[in-house]
C-alpha cells in the first residue's frame, strides 16, 4: 500500500502526458 502513496505522488510530479500513461497503472494496481 505505501508504494501506491509514493506512485501517486510521482505521477502527479510528472508531466500531463506522462500523468495519464501513471494513472492507468495506479488504477490497474488498485484493481489487483
């Protein structure tokens, strides 16, 4: 569970771009 605090945090460093391509993954880690 804390790697997905982390991710979230990285992907909203990141770029708009590269944010969608980051959300996608969160939500598949959520899922699983």
């Amino acid at each position: 569970m804390s790697q997905n605090s982390g991710r979230l945090k990285t992907f909203l460093t990141l770029p708009s771009s590269r944010t969608q391509y980051e959300i996608l993954l969160y939500i598949n880690s959520k899922e699983v």
